[in-house]
C-alpha cells in the first residue's frame, strides 16, 4: 500500500497538478496580462471574450460515484470547533435516521482530525476496481489523508498538489452507496475549498463560528465564498456559545453572546444550531468516543441531533442524476 501511494503522489499527483495550474491560474482567476485577476473595465466585446474563456475554464461538476447529497461543514478560521462539529453531524444524522448511510471526508489534508476522532488507524485496502475502501467506524464510512501517512510527518505540498489529493480522495474512493457524505473542509478560503466547490454538486455548506467578532469576520468571508460559487448556505452553528459552570451552574459567553445571530441576520441566514462550550465534547472527541455516540442523552448531544435535524430538513431534494429511462 505504501508503495502505491508513493507512486500515486509522485506520479499522477504531479500529472493532474499541472493540468490544475493551467485550468485554475491559467483560465480561471488570471492572464499573463492580469496576473491578480483584478477586475478592469473593458468593452462589451472585451466582457464577453472573458466571461467565455472563465466558463470554458470552469471544470464541469461531477457527482461522486454512489453518493446521494454532500453537505460541507466549513469555517473561516480555525480553531472554532469546525472538525468536531462535522464529526458529529455525520453521527447525528445517522442517530436521527437508521435507515440512512452516512460517510464523512477529511477534506483538511494539512491537519487532519477524523482518524483521531472517529478513533481510526490503518491504511486503506483497495478493492478489485483499485479503490479505496473507506475505514468505518460507528457506522459511519471514513477517509482521510491521515490514514495515508504518518500522524507525526507534516505533509509538506505545494497547493497544486493539495488539490490533486483531494480529487484522488473524491474519485478514487469507493464510497457508495451513501446517502450524505459530510465533507469537513479545511479552515479558510483557498485552494481546496474552491476546488472542492467547482467540482461537485454541492447540495449545502453549514458555516461554523463562535461568537467572538474576529471568528465571526472570517465566518462571513466563508459563507459569502459558497454564495459566489452557488452553493446553498444551510445556516451558522455558534458553537462555544456558552459555558456552564459544573460546580454552580453559572453560565458565562466567553467568546460573546449571540454574535453569529447578528451576523446570520445581517446576511439573510438562520443560525441552525447552538452548541455549548462543554469539557466532555472535548475529552470525548480527543479520546475517539464522540460525544454523540458515548453520550447520546447528554445536553451536547442532544444540540449535536437538533443541528442534524435543521441541516437535513434544509436539503434540497435528491435527484439522481442518471434516471432510469422509461420503458
């Protein structure tokens, strides 16, 4: 397996990288003549030649094999609780529904957090069609670049090369069927994050921030990317929103009170899910128990299930994008 994925880094990495360069820096965002790609004003005709060459450019969204509906859960920094979050979104989901089959990418290949959490280790088997089998755990369907490498080796890639992993980690994988797969993306608005975007459907991002103002300014930057790549924004979770005291009782908003509700307002979104700052979601999560499955009846949980519930109910319909045709 190691030596498989030598050569698939190596060689195809670097193949698909290239052609990555040119689609993206080539077409996309800027011109020899234009190398920031900041707008400047041009006649009709002029419009019109760049508006053709960007949507030539553009990759054509694919959907992936066997997966019925994707839902993102991105943030605009990090350090607001984004992994722990898509986590356990994943679990609730499928806690609300039995009957559903739930997969969750690690989309965060700098600093991957799924195999820790979901308490994973190992390297991915192939299958006879040479992809990857998901790692499971919980019930839920796994991948990340954590299972790819050592825990301990930073992984030192060029964004190019990002970008080609995270379509090996998309394509290459046998993940269906699934009917969510729950990406958590990584912090931020940059390269993964678009190409991520441009080449999937997308059937909803959820934005994670706490209540501090400087979270909350990123957190905007986050939603307002989605909107420009047509991506239907589900809603804000504040997370962290309040501590309790475990002794008195006595709540504290350390990082502010309401100011994802203030901003969600401000951009005509809903804040769809509010979950406490709690010592057990962190201990649970370090030790791979989530809280989620170790704690179902517990408050956190139980604002883990709701979240679930608004971000499921907030999905478009699925529609398969190969109908059967009639007879």
């Amino acid at each position: 397996m190691a030596a498989i994925f030598r050569k698939w880094t190596v060689g195809s990495v670097l193949k698909s990288a290239e052609k990555h360069r040119l689609l993206w820096f080539g077409l996309t965002f800027s011109t020899h003549e234009n190398p920031l790609g900041i707008p400047n004003a041009g006649t009709p005709g002029q419009d019109n030649h760049r508006q053709r060459l960007m949507e030539r450019g553009l990759p054509k969204k694919l959907p992936i094999a066997g997966v019925n509906q994707v839902i993102v859960v991105a943030s605009g920094k990090g350090g607001v609780g984004k992994s722990t979050t898509a986590v356990n979104l994943a679990l609730a989901i499928a806690a609300n529904d039995k009957g559903k089959s739930v997969g969750l990418l690690d989309a965060d290949v700098y600093g991957p957090s799924i195999p820790r959490m979901m308490n994973l280790a190992g390297e991915p088997e192939l299958n006879k069609q040479n992809l990857m089998k998901p790692l499971v755990n919980f019930g839920i369907s796994c991948m990340s670049m954590g299972f790819l490498v050592d825990e301990k080796s930073p992984l030192v890639w060029r964004g190019l090369m990002v970008m080609s992993a995270v379509q090996k980690l998309l394509r290459q994988v046998a993940w269906g069927p699934l009917d969510y797969l729950v990406v958590d993306m990584p912090p931020g608005t940059g390269d993964t994050q678009l190409s991520i975007s441009q080449n999937i459907p997308i059937d909803g991002a959820v934005i994670v921030s706490t209540p501090q103002d400087i979270a909350l300014l990123d957190a905007r930057k986050g939603a307002e990317m989605f909107r420009k790549v047509d991506v239907p924004v589900l809603g804000l979770v504040q997370n962290m929103s309040v501590f309790q005291c475990p002794k008195c009782g006595h709540q504290t908003h350390i990082f502010g009170q309401d100011g994802a509700k203030k901003v969600a307002e401000e951009m005509e979104l809903q804040v769809i899910g509010d979950v406490p700052l709690h010592i057990s979601i962190r201990e649970t999560s370090d030790s791979g128990q989530p809280v989620t499955v170790s704690q179902p009846d517990s408050p956190q949980a139980q604002a883990y299930r709701s979240l679930a519930k608004e971000v499921v109910a907030r999905l478009p319909p699925h529609e398969d994008p190969l109908p059967e045709r009639k007879q």
